[in-house]
C-alpha cells in the first residue's frame, strides 16, 4: 500500500508541475509581470528584482517542467524531490500572503489558462506539499524507469527543449493564446455584461481621526462616531465581487474623450501597441511608420495604442518620423492584449484577425 501511495504522488505532483510549467512557459513574459507584481513595493517591497523579473520566470517555468520529468522517470529523486520541497514551500509562501493580505488577485500558478483565487491558488500548494511529502518520507520508493544513459538524455533532452520553447515565445508570440485578445474574439462582446449578471456587493466605509487615530466607521456606526472626530476619507469595501467581464478597462482615450465606440466599428483597423514608448524595442519602433504606409495604402485605419505620456509619444514620434495618432489605454490591458513592445493587432469591427510581435511584421496579412 505504501508503495502505491507514493508511485501515485509521483505521478501526480510530476504531471501537475509539467502541465503547470508549460503553461507558463507558453507565456512567460505573463508571468513576468506577475512576478514583478509580487516583487513590488505595496506587495513584499522588493523592486530591485522587477528588472529581472522575465529571467527570474524563465528559470522558474523551466524548473518546474524539469524537475516533473525527473520525478516521473525517477532521474536523481533525491535532489529532484528536495528541489520539489523547496520550491513548493516557496509557492505555499507566496499565495498564502497574497490570499492572507490580499495584494495579489491571481497568482497565475496556470497562466491564463485558469485562474484561481488567492485561496484556491493556496490550497492547491497545500495539497501539493501533502504529496511530495509523502514522496519525501518514501523517497527509496522512487527508482528510475531506464539506464543512466537513458535518463540523462531524457533530462537533457528535455531541458533543451524547455529552453527552445522559452526563446520563441519570447521572441514570437505565445503557441497557445488564453487571453480575452485572441485572434477571433470580439472586443465589444468582451465587455458585454449580461442581464442576469451578480452584482458587486459593496460597504461604504469612513475614516476618522479619533484622537490621533484613524479608525474606520461602516454607515451602521456613523452615528457613535465621537465628537472631535475629523473626517479623513472614505472608502469602499467589496463584500461580495459581482461579474466582472473579459474586458473591462479597454479605452481608446484622445484629448479626454473615449473613442473605442468609434474605431472599434472600423472595418479595417491596425492598432499597434505599445503599451511604453520610452521601453519599446527600437527595431520595432523603427518599422511602424513603414508599416503604416503599408497598411494605409490598403485602406486600414492606423492608430497607435499606449499608456505613455503626450510627451514621451511626441519625442517618439519625431525620432521615427511617425505620421498616425496615439491613443491611451493603461498598460495592464496593452500588456494583456500582446505581450511584445510593440505589436500589431489588426481588427475587424471590433474582432481580433491577426496580431503579430514586431520580429515577425512580415508575417501581417493586409
């Protein structure tokens, strides 16, 4: 019985680790920006990592599908299994401190694939860490399925492979697209919310200062609120999260007005975003305007999308003598929309038809 038990955590926990790593490994510049999330200042305040946040996720994902090919062929199950340890201890941390203080909404533990709540994200740890712990006590139970020559091509082979993998997403596009963005879905449609939809529950809460003290009031205590008391702020609480749709902070936003109503009904429109001037790569800097002629000639609308300052955009524009208008979006739907800086996105009355990454523009269908 013992034997069983543990022959199954293995292939649990070594067929969890490999799904989980090559989803993210489809999209590791996403899980970039959730790494640079958790290592920001409101969160565990270590913004000296953000710069390497993309190697820092590259070497996470490629470990985890690693160390689950390992674990399934039994490949040096000692170390395979302490790495295991490790680095589950380190992700029980994690999402127990985004789930207790609420900071980090989604771990992105799938990617886009699937997303889990803060506590749904942790107990999947906990989980985890009860069959590898088991692994851990039963570790003499782990025997490799080949000979050493086998198993370390197996292990380099697929090492290689992960890292291949890595380089073309990251300089291409992800192979599989989970985001609301994809090619073929329909921007307006994304921020539709049905009829029948939950509403968000939501308590007003108000901040005095009571002797020197900020201390929080629910409009039930608004009248034992004590005299002297100073208003400091107020502000909502979310009791229950009602629907929230796909999309829902996409604007196209020009010397203050919203125009996606507008462009999004163009029948031929190439967006290219780019969702910060001042860090996007030179080399695609460099072919917008090249492209914009392209595409202009074939009767496509041109805009650029970008979460830049009017000053940054007028310098960028200047330098690559770019002849097509900017509009604003923040930079956490541009980054959701595409994740190289820039891309190119050609839609069609609000329908996602191709989008590409600035190394493979050649590849646009006018």
């Amino acid at each position: 019985m013992k034997n069983i038990i543990t022959q199954f955590s293995r292939i649990f926990v070594g067929i969890l680790f490999i799904i989980s790593g090559l989803i993210k490994l489809n999209d590791p510049v996403g899980f970039s920006y959730k790494l640079a999330e958790y290592f920001s200042e409101p969160v565990l305040n270590m913004p000296f990592f953000i710069p390497f946040s993309l190697a820092i996720a590259l070497i996470v994902v490629i470990l985890e599908v690693i160390l689950g090919v390992m674990l399934l062929i039994g490949f040096k199950s000692k170390w395979t299994i302490w790495f295991l340890l490790l680095i589950i201890i380190m992700f029980s941390f994690l999402t127990f401190y985004s789930a207790y203080f609420d900071v980090v909404k989604d771990c992105g533990c799938f990617g886009d694939a699937l997303h889990l709540t803060p506590w749904q994200s942790f107990t999947k740890d906990i989980v985890l860490f009860f069959f590898i712990m088991i692994l851990f006590i039963n570790m003499k139970l782990i025997h490799p399925l080949f000979s050493n020559k086998i198993q370390n091509s197996l292990a380099l082979t697929s090492l290689f492979l992960c890292c291949f993998m890595g380089y073309w997403v990251v300089n291409h596009l992800p192979l599989k697209d989970f985001r609301a963005y994809k090619v073929g879905n329909n921007i307006q449609k994304g921020m539709e919310i049905p009829e029948d939809a939950p509403k968000s529950v939501v308590e007003m809460i108000f901040i005095y200062k009571v002797n020197g003290v900020d201390k929080e009031f629910t409009e039930k205590d608004l009248a034992n609120i004590p005299e002297g008391a100073t208003f400091v702020d107020r502000k909502d609480k979310v009791i229950t999260e009602g629907y929230v749709p796909p999309i829902h902070d996409f604007v196209m936003e020009k010397d203050g007005s919203d125009y996606k109503d507008e462009l999004l009904q163009e029948p031929k429109l190439l967006m290219i975003v780019a969702y910060n001037l001042a860090e996007a790569n030179e080399k695609g800097l460099a072919k917008m305007e090249q492209i914009n002629k392209k595409a202009s000639a074939k009767g496509y609308k041109v805009i650029g999308m970008t979460a830049s300052t009017p000053d940054e955009i007028a310098a960028i524009r200047k330098q690559y003598g770019i002849n097509f208008d900017f509009y604003f979006c923040d930079a956490i739907p541009l980054k959701t929309i595409e994740r190289a800086n820039p891309s190119f996105v050609i839609l069609e009355k609000g329908t996602v038809k191709q989008k590409v990454h600035y190394n493979d523009t050649e590849d646009l269908i006018f």
